[in-house]
C-alpha cells in the first residue's frame, strides 16, 4: 500500500469515496478487502509515526 492510498483511506475528505471503490472491486469480499485495507493503513500510519517519534525522540 502506497503512502497516498493510507491518507485517502485514512483522511475523512476522501474515506468514504476511497472505502467505496475498494469494496466495490472486492466483489463478494468487499467488506473484507474494505476491512484489511484500513488494517493495513493504520499499520503503514502508526509504523511512520513511530519512526518520526524515534528520530525526533523530545516529542510526545
């Protein structure tokens, strides 16, 4: 998953319309693929905001 396809996924402008279109290509799985996707986007966003809070070690 791409850095931009965790901000559409994750950003609440473009959620709906980016949680859409992966449910309707995931056929009769879409809910699932729908629910694996924002799994996988919180991964990818809380890995990146751990490494920033690891090189940046004075902030919260």
């Amino acid at each position: 998953m791409t850095i931009n396809q965790v901000i559409r996924i994750l950003d609440p402008a473009t959620t709906a319309e980016e949680l859409a279109a992966i449910e309707y290509y995931g056929g009769l799985h879409g809910r699932e693929k729908m629910v694996a996707a924002c799994d996988e986007a919180c991964h990818v966003a809380v890995g990146i905001m751990r490494k920033y809070q690891e090189e940046h070690k004075n902030i919260d």
